[in-house]
C-alpha cells in the first residue's frame, strides 16, 4: 500500500502466476475480501467471487515450509469469497 492506503501496481493480479510462496496482501475496491491470503508458488492468483474486476495483490512474507504431502495433494484457491458485514450475518 501507498501512503494514501491504495495498493500499489505490483503486476500481482488476478490469474497472474504467483512467483513465491507465501502471504500476500488482497487489494479490491469492489468488494470487501480476505485482507491477506497464502498462495502456493506456480499457481494463479485468485478471482474475486463477485466480479470480474482484477483483483491486486502485494507480497508480504515468504512461506517456505509448507509442506508437501505424499502423493502431491494441494489446495488450490481459485477465487476469494466477498466478506459480509457481522450484522448480516446475524439475520
């Protein structure tokens, strides 16, 4: 982020290749998204699940050990779902 709170244009955005492992920073001004999320390296940067506006990402810390588990399972995150606010969960 800038000094004015806007993500900076790193070039990390939806359905980009992620070129680390580890925790980025989700910026979208569409809808309200997960604030951070671990993404593994050689997937794709994730869709918001409300839109097709691009989604921007900012790398925050490496995560290198993560496991890898026998027989290859992963968990790949395709898109982010929108965050409701607690009062609408609520009703």
């Amino acid at each position: 982020m800038d000094s004015t709170g806007t993500a900076k244009d790193t070039g990390l955005r939806t359905s980009g290749e992620v070129p680390h492992s580890g925790i980025y920073r989700v910026s979208h001004s569409q809808h309200h998204l997960p604030s951070e999320v671990t993404l593994l390296k050689d997937q794709k940067f994730p869709r918001c699940s409300r839109c097709s506006e691009p989604v921007l990402y900012e790398f925050v810390r490496s995560a290198p050990n993560i496991p890898s588990y026998p027989g290859g399972f992963t968990v790949t995150l395709y898109e982010l779902p929108e965050l409701l606010p607690d009062d609408e969960l609520a009703g």
